[in-house]
C-alpha cells in the first residue's frame, strides 16, 4: 500500500478496466495483494479476478488470522481456489 493511495481507489472503475485491459493482452494475470485483514487490498480486488488464492506463513500466521481473511474474502464473492503455507526461513542471509 503506497502512502499516498487513496482508499477507494482500489474499488474503483479504473482498477476494474485496467484488470480487464490486461486480460485481453495476457493468457495469466497474477494480482499480489498485501496481507489481510490488516490490508482490504485484496477485498477490494478480488470482485474482479478470477478466483484468490490465501497464502499463510507457517508460524507466523495464526489460525484466527486465516479465518478472518477467509471470511472476508468470501463476502465480497471471492472464488478461493485454496491455501499455500509458506514456511519463513529460520535465518535470513
């Protein structure tokens, strides 16, 4: 999320074409969002893709965070395809 975003930019109709200009020029589109539930990137995005995919951080993530984020992705009518774990690295080089 940049600082200077406005929030309902990401609802808008702009974000909404600009997803479905990419679509006629691309056989994939790989939309990455920033964390939920403290970020609604995701929410405001999902309507107009295909289907989500949650990824979780194995220790990091706790279950009550991924139900949360589920959850909010379902109401705006998300299609979640499933869930990656991803395992974060003991010690960063």
């Amino acid at each position: 999320p940049g600082a200077d975003a406005h929030p309902d930019l990401l609802a808008s109709s702009r974000v909404r074409d600009a997803i479905e200009s990419l679509r006629s020029r691309y056989d994939y589109l790989v939309v990455t969002c920033p964390p939920l539930p403290e970020h609604g990137d995701a929410v405001a995005i999902a309507p107009h893709v295909d289907a989500a995919v949650l990824v979780i951080s194995a220790g990091v993530t706790g279950r009550d965070e991924a139900v949360r984020a589920k959850e909010a992705l379902e109401r705006v009518g998300a299609r979640i395809l499933g869930l990656v774990m991803i395992e974060r690295p003991r010690r960063w080089f």
